[in-house]
C-alpha cells in the first residue's frame, strides 16, 4: 500500500512537471503559433488533452486551465488575423431590393399594405425548392399596431396575491440610500482583507480565501480580493505552480510605461470544487474571519455588511 502511495506521488510530480514544460513550451513558440498553419499548436493541445487523462487533483488541473487560457488567447488572435470582405454584402441595400419585389413603387409607405409573397416565392424557386428564412434580416418587414390590453377587477384572492407580490418588490427594490450604505461596507471590508494580507504576507490564496464553514462567505472572499488585484495593491505569482498572494504597492504610470501590463482571469468556484480544496489544502480554519449573519427590518440576509472582528 505505501509502494503505491509513493508510487502515486512520483506520477504527480512527472505531470506537474510535463505541464511546465508544456507551459514553457508554449510562451516561448508563442510567436510561432502565430505564424504556423496551426499544426503546431494542435501538437501541444494533443499533449494537453494526454496529460489532462492522468489529472485527478484540483493542482493539476490549475496548470491545466493555464495552458488552455494561453490557447484559446492565441486561437482569438490568429482569428483576429483573419481577413473578412464585410463590404461584398450590404444588409440595408437587400432589404430594399427586398421590398422593391414585395411592394408596388406607389404602396411601399402605405400603412397596411399587403406584401406580394408570391412574386418573392417565384424568384427564390429559381434556386431553391423551398425558399429560405428571412430570420437573419434585419427587423421585421411588416408590423401590426399592437391592441391595449383592458386590466379586468379580479377576485379578493387575486388582490391579495398582487399586494403579495407587489410588496416582495418593494423589500427587493434597494433605495440610494441603501447603495451607498452597501458600498460604504464593501470599502470597509476590502480595506480590513487588505490588512489581513499585510500581515499574514505571501500566502496560497485559496488558503486565504477559503472559509470551511461557509460557501457564500467563500465567494465573497474572492470578491473582495478581486478589488485588491485591480486596484494592484496585492498580487498573484503562480510561477511555483500555485497562486501565490502577496500584498504591494499600486504601480505607478512609469511601471506601466516600462511593459506592466494588467491580466484579467476568470475565477470559477462551485460547492463540489470548494470541498474540494479544503480537502487537499486541509483548511479547517479561515483567515478571513467568518461574518455574523443577521436579519434586517424586511427579514433579508445582510451577512456582508458585517466587517470581520
């Protein structure tokens, strides 16, 4: 039993490693994807699609979504390069041929004039059987003026259910007021993980935003580091292979005018994966201390607008 526990370990470092290599690989011929009739990078995505048969670990599978967002950035790219003659047809210039065929010369801007759909059915046999659809031009050819509906008294139960409803809009109808107040946490709250940050320093990020107990508390964790990244005072090395977070000063416009660029990643998390990490990470505390949940007037939820003690 421990000869294949080890045995399993040494498999998982061969594909962390055939991953970097891939990921190497990549960056460098980056440039020759460009250029390549496409041959190439359908070599290294048949070496991604091998390798990702052997991933049964949420790490492996990160270095796998790496390589995949580096080829399909590179497959926008060479699509971006494709050279499409958008003048060979002219969508205004068709329907008013179309309408031409449709309507005499004296009745096309008659209201309630009927179209001549045998005359367009005799042009379109000619090269077809069945004539095609007309879903792909734009708007409709002809328009009917719609009826007002008259709102009929109902019954006691109806009122009663539309005084239901009404008052469920009200409570999920949020005031100026109450924006400004949830903005006014979210800043409080973004500061306070900040801190936290600042004092644990470079840390894995699902350890720091992982809370065991709570999967909502989780995804607002990421939230709120997400305005750290974008505001660059923290930021994100995944060079060892794993997402490292560390907090930093903001760049200044000369960092940027000496090649600092900004990346922007999706960041996907459902419950079976969030099990997932507290099992290979072994968290069974969070960092990010939990809020307390209370009940305001209405009897909505109001978790984030309590700033961690």
């Amino acid at each position: 039993m421990e000869n294949d526990q080890e045995l399993s370990q040494v498999d998982r470092r061969s594909l962390r490693h055939n991953y970097r290599n891939l990921l190497s690989d990549a960056v460098t011929r980056k440039n020759e994807y460009m250029t390549d009739s496409g041959s190439l990078l359908l070599e290294d995505l048949e070496r991604a699609n091998s390798l990702f048969n052997k991933v049964d670990r949420t790490v492996e599978g990160i270095l796998d979504s790496r390589f995949l967002i580096l080829s399909a950035d590179i497959g926008a790219q060479r699509a971006h390069q494709l050279r499409i003659d958008s003048a060979a047809f002219d969508a205004l210039e068709y329907i008013e041929k179309v309408r031409e065929k449709l309507y005499n010369p004296d009745e096309q801007h008659i209201p309630g004039s009927k179209p001549n759909w045998a005359a367009m059915g005799n042009i379109a046999a000619r090269f077809s059987r069945r004539a095609p659809r007309f879903s792909y031009i734009y708007g409709p050819l002809m328009t009917e003026p719609k009826e007002r509906r008259r709102i009929k008294t109902g019954t006691k139960r109806d009122n009663a259910a539309l005084a239901a409803s009404r008052q469920e809009a009200r409570i999920e109808t949020m005031g100026e007021s109450d924006v400004k107040r949830q903005e006014n946490q979210t800043t409080k709250l973004v500061k306070t993980v900040h801190k936290i940050l600042r004092e644990v320093g470079p840390i894995n990020l699902f350890q720091l935003v992982i809370n065991p107990t709570s999967f909502s508390q989780s995804v607002e964790n990421i939230f709120y580091v997400s305005f750290l990244i974008r505001d660059g005072k923290a930021y994100i090395d995944d060079q060892s292979g794993q997402p490292m977070i560390e907090a930093c000063e903001p760049p200044q416009q000369d960092d940027y005018q000496s090649g600092l660029t900004k990346k922007q990643l999706i960041f996907s998390l459902d419950q079976a994966t969030w099990r997932e990490i507290i099992d290979v990470y072994a968290i069974d505390e969070s960092i990010i201390p939990s809020r307390v949940a209370r009940l305001d007037a209405s009897g909505l939820s109001q978790i984030s607008s309590q700033v961690p003690r």
